[in-house]
C-alpha cells in the first residue's frame, strides 16, 4: 500500500511540477445522482472548494456527530436520535458510510476524459491508507461510463483493530431528448477486526494495551445491480415572452416544450450479507454479558432483495391554472432472508413477497415552490397493511435583496419493524421477537438565509411502540411512546479573511433509559482563509472543536456490530481540539491535519465509546486531484 501511494504522489508531482501552467477546465461536467426513495433524479455541481474538506472519515462528511471505535473502518454511531435507524438490513448501518449506497453512485456527463483521484494516509503506526479514484468518458455525446473505486486499509493503534473495506461501481448513462437510461454494479465490502475494547482487568505491560480479544471479525457485504429508465413525453405550449429587441422590451410568443406524462421503470437485485467470527478460548463478560460458550462462534446472516418499480407522472401544467401534477408507483419485491449458525443454515429460509402502491400530488414551481405529498400502502409479507403519508417542499421567497428557503416534511407511518428486528439466531445472540406495529409521526421545519449562511432546522416527532437494541444487547420493542424534538443550527461568519463556522444541535427525548443521546452537541472551527504563491493557491488554516455534554453512551457489542442502550460509564464533558491546514491549487486540494491535541496537554484517553479510545494525538494529510484529459 505504501509503495502505491509513492507512486500516486509521485504522478501528482509531476504534474504539480509548473505552477503557471494548467489544462483547459472541460466545458461541461454534470453529476447526476438518483432518488431512490421517490424516484427523481438531481443533478449536483463537481465539489472542489475547501469546504470541510479536512473531514477525511466518511461518516463525519454526513454527520459531525458521529463517534466511533478510533480506527478507519470501524463501526460508528451517530449522537443524534433518527427515528429510521433500524430499518431494512440493518446490521451494515454502522459502517454504511464506509460504502457506496445506491443513491450516492455518481452518473457524469462530460465533454473531455476526467479523473478524480484522492489520497489519505497517516503515520505508520496506525497505517490508516484510504485511495478513491474515479474515471469518467463520455463515448458520445449522450452515453457515458464511469468507474469507481475506494479502498481502505488501516491496523489501528490498538491490537487487533484491524479493518479493510473496498467498494467499486460501474456506472453508465445514457440521455438523448425525451429517453434517460441509468445503471450502475456495485460491490461493497469490509472487514472490521473485533478487540472488544480496552481490558481494565489487566496490568498493562510496556507499551502493549490489552483488549478482551484477540480473534473475532466483522465482515459485511452488497452486490448489487441497478437499472433505472425514464421517458418523458413532451407537449408545446404557447408562452408570451419578454425579450429585448433593438434595445426594447417586446412581448414576443414562443412555443416551450413541457411534459405531458412520463414513465419511469426501475429494476433492483440486491444482496447483503453478514459474517461473524470469534474463537474464544476463555468465557468472557462482555459489558455485563455474557459470551457464553468458551468456544469457536461462527454466524452470518444474508438478504437478498429482487425488486421492480413502475411509476406514471403527468406534467404540472396539465391543469394551467392550478399548475398541479400527479402521480402513482408501484412496487414489487421478492425478499430472501438466511440464518447460518455453526456454517449450517438454519431451516429454508424465509421468502417473503410484499407489494406497494403509492399516489400523490406534486407541483414543481422551479424557484419559487417545489412540493409534492402522497399516499402508501404494503400487502403481502410481515409488511402487509403498512401505510404511510408523507409530505415534502420547498418555499423560495424575497431572493433579489434578502433570499429566504424553507423546507417542510411530514411523516405519519404505520410499519411492522424490519424482519432482523424480529429473527436472528447466532452462537452469541439469539432473539424471536413477536413484534407489534411501529407508528412514527415527525414534522420537520428548515430555515435557510444564504446572505448570511445560517441554517436553523426544528422537528417534532413522537414513535408508538418504537424498536430499539436493550441492556444485553438484544433487539426489543417497548410498549410505550417515545417523545422527541431537536433544534439544530449551523452557520459561517466572515470577518475580514477569517471563519467561524458552528453547528449546533439540542434535542430532547423522552425516554432516557431505553435511548441514551446527548442533550447538546457542538462543532466549531476557527481558520483563516487567503491566497499564496502570486494569489493562485487558497489556504484554509485553523483549529476545530467537537463536543457534547456528558451523558451515558451506549456501548457496543462486536457479535451484531450494533450500539445498544446501557447505563454505564460517562462519556463527553470535555472537547475533541484538531488543527488542520487545507491548500488549493487550481485542481489539486490537499490537507494537513493533527487530531486529538489533548493528548498534549492531559495525557489521557479520549473516549467517544465505552471502551474504545482514541489514539493519542496523531496526523493525517490528504490530496485530491480532477485530470480533464
């Protein structure tokens, strides 16, 4: 790995080597991404500011709060309540960010060959290596192809903390006029080494920290395949324009194309699986539980998910005067669920069929309004009779002298928990649960002004019957309701060339004991931001804080790779200080970064999990680079 990232620096020297000279930027570079969930697509501008771009751990990219075992590749937990956290396979929802998900592949279109590459590395003794490379070509003028790859090797600072994780995408579109085609193969796959933590039992002898195993594995894997076709059919609409003609303003008629109907056709085969491993030569309690046979564990699980999607959309302006669309989908899905326990299967299987209809109303007003609002429903399988109805916007007001965004959401849904929050059976673990419906309602509310870049975000959410992971780490369900509400804040002030950017979250829940959050949880960076080297290179240096307020912090249990809620040791009180410098150069970014500078001043851990410290202050640097040729 090491002899690689040579070579890959030394390419990025040469072209580093005159930095007065610089290939033409492609005139055209679009990155598509699909919506799953309500089957739309978005088109994204390629990201090359600075922004954030010291946050080299995936899951901090998505979420600040995140905490984690203290090694790339390993299992992390967000600090802040989601209410969707142990939906579908849920067991990969601590190293998800790790991967690629099907709505973060990336469809280009580009009018010259491009490369991104990405290089993170840190100090040999952790060895934490991460390399992303992605290459993109249009064949024509309508049909593209892209591949990607990310992969990650890092030991850890701590015995048998080892994690390698890989994933790799093909992806192709094709657009001409009214027909898009979207496709994509992925694979994903990790592999996180268990230690089970710090053992406080020992005596530590030299430098050697002991940990509670030495043996056990964590693998997770998808391949998937993804095939997504859209027609629109147009009509002509005759439209009085304003143009400007000889230096007047005429009113002028043109015939604009809008859509009629469109069809969109979608195509799935998914697959995810879980393996793990130990070979315990001695009983072991483990946070309060027992790992009770002293002997060679082996369980996996694995889903397979075959599905097909239909969905019919006519254009908003069919009805001109109240400029209304609508909509319906349908959905089928065959799902396979496997249980192995000892490398032996458990029974057949469960095959489960289950089919949904959904219909609604949407209205897409470009820049000023954007909503749209339906209805669902399941039959067949543990998922018949769920319902939901959900409702999403967007409202653009006063944007010539004070723009304002607000975006809503509503959510009431009726849904039976997910098929491993009912079954799982394991050497360690074993649970049967006769669950009963799970009934969410939340509201959320976003504020947006970008003239002085703050964003305030509330929500308001209550869960009947809400599922979740108990005090000996098995799933259950509590047989009550759970309030909650959380008010978050970010913001970037500017002064002179110096930033303050601050993200700030409140919540409350209602139900401490079963669901362990910090009440608050705060970042802030402080950094100066100029220009060097005759004003063509941009520098980001300064500092960042994270913190929360104390709280019990759920622990994590290595035989289902899941956090679960118990009362134990304190975790938070004091903040995680970072310094990082990021550069730009044309196309390159790079940056430098010392994380953990408490060590420095108290000598001790610093925990974000039960058990599970961080290294003692280390550094890490990156580079980034985009070829357009």
């Amino acid at each position: 790995m090491r002899k690689i990232i040579f070579v890959l620096f030394a390419i990025i020297a040469y072209h580093l080597r005159v930095f007065g000279q610089d290939t033409i930027v492609p005139a055209k570079l679009d990155v598509y991404k699909l919506n799953f969930e309500n089957l739309g697509f978005n088109v994204f501008p390629d990201d090359t500011s600075l922004t954030n771009f010291q946050y080299y751990y995936p899951f901090l990219e998505k979420d600040y709060s995140s905490v984690f075992l203290g090694n790339l590749g390993l299992p992390y937990s967000t600090a802040i309540f989601r209410p969707d956290l142990f939906k579908d396979f849920l067991f990969y929802r601590s190293v998800e960010n790790y991967w690629i998900a099907d709505s973060t592949v990336q469809y280009l279109n580009t009018t010259k060959p491009y490369t991104h590459m990405y290089l993170f590395t840190g100090p040999r003794r952790e060895k934490e290596n991460l390399i992303r490379l992605m290459h993109s070509r249009n064949i024509n003028q309508f049909w593209n192809v892209t591949l990607y790859g990310s992969f990650n090797i890092a030991e850890g600072a701590f015995n048998y903390q080892n994690a390698r994780s890989s994933s790799v995408y093909a992806s192709t579109n094709y657009q001409k006029e009214n027909l898009r085609i979207f496709s994509h193969f992925l694979f994903n796959k990790i592999t996180a080494f268990e230690n089970g933590g710090i053992n406080d039992s020992v005596e530590i002898i030299g430098n050697q920290i002991p940990v509670k195993m030495d043996d056990a594995s964590n693998l997770l894997g998808q391949k998937q395949f993804n095939q997504n076709l859209v027609y629109t059919f147009p009509i002509n609409f005759r439209r009085n324009i304003i143009e400007s003609i000889d230096g007047k303003d005429t009113i002028v008629e043109r015939i604009v194309k809008k859509e009629l109907f469109s069809i969109w056709q979608h195509f799935s085969s998914n697959q995810q699986y879980k393996v793990y491993r130990d070979n315990l030569t001695d009983s072991l309690m483990y946070g309060g539980i027992s790992y009770y046979d002293a002997k060679e564990s082996f369980d996996s699980i694995f889903q397979q998910d075959i599905s097909i999607r239909v969905k019919f959309r006519t254009g908003d302006e069919i009805l001109p005067i109240i400029k209304i669309g609508a909509f319906g989908e349908y959905l089928w899905q065959r799902s396979e669920y496997y249980n192995f326990k000892e490398y032996v299967r458990l029974e057949n299987g469960t095959t489960e069929v289950y089919k949904r209809s959904r219909y609604g109303l949407y209205s897409a007003r470009g820049k000023m309004l954007n909503w749209q609002a339906y209805y669902e429903t399941y039959k067949g399988g543990y998922k018949d009779g769920d319902y939901a109805i959900k409702s999403e916007g967007e409202l653009f007001v006063f944007q010539q002298k004070f723009p304002l965004r607000l975006r809503w959401e509503f959510n009431y849904e009726v849904k039976m928990p997910s098929y491993w929050m009912q079954n799982y059976y394991g050497n360690r673990v074993i649970w049967e649960n006769e669950t009963k419906d799970e009934t969410q309602i939340n509201g959320i509310l976003k504020l947006t002004l970008p003239k002085i870049n703050l964003l305030v975000s509330l929500e308001k959410g209550m869960i009947l019957n809400p599922v979740y992971f108990n005090e000996n780490a098995l799933a259950a369900q509590l047989n009550d309701t759970l309030n909650y509400s959380r008010v978050q804040m970010e913001n970037l002030l500017k002064i002179w060339m110096f930033r303050i950017k601050t993200k700030f979250t409140y919540q409350q829940l209602s139900d401490t004991t079963h669901f362990s959050y910090p009440e608050m949880i705060a970042y802030a960076s402080i950094y100066y931001e100029g220009k060097t080297i005759s004003k063509s290179m941009v520098n980001q240096i300064g500092v960042e804080s994270y913190w929360m307020n104390q709280y019990a912090a759920p622990y994590y249990y290595p035989a289902t790779a899941m956090f679960y809620a118990k009362k134990g040791d304190l975790i938070g009180g004091e903040p995680l200080v970072n310094f990082f410098i990021n550069a730009q150069l044309r196309r390159s970014r790079i940056f430098f970064k010392v994380i953990n500078l408490n060590y420095l001043v108290t000598s001790q851990f610093y925990y974000q999990v039960p058990d599970y410290p961080l290294p003692d202050t280390y550094f890490r640097f990156g580079v980034s680079w985009r070829f357009y040729d």
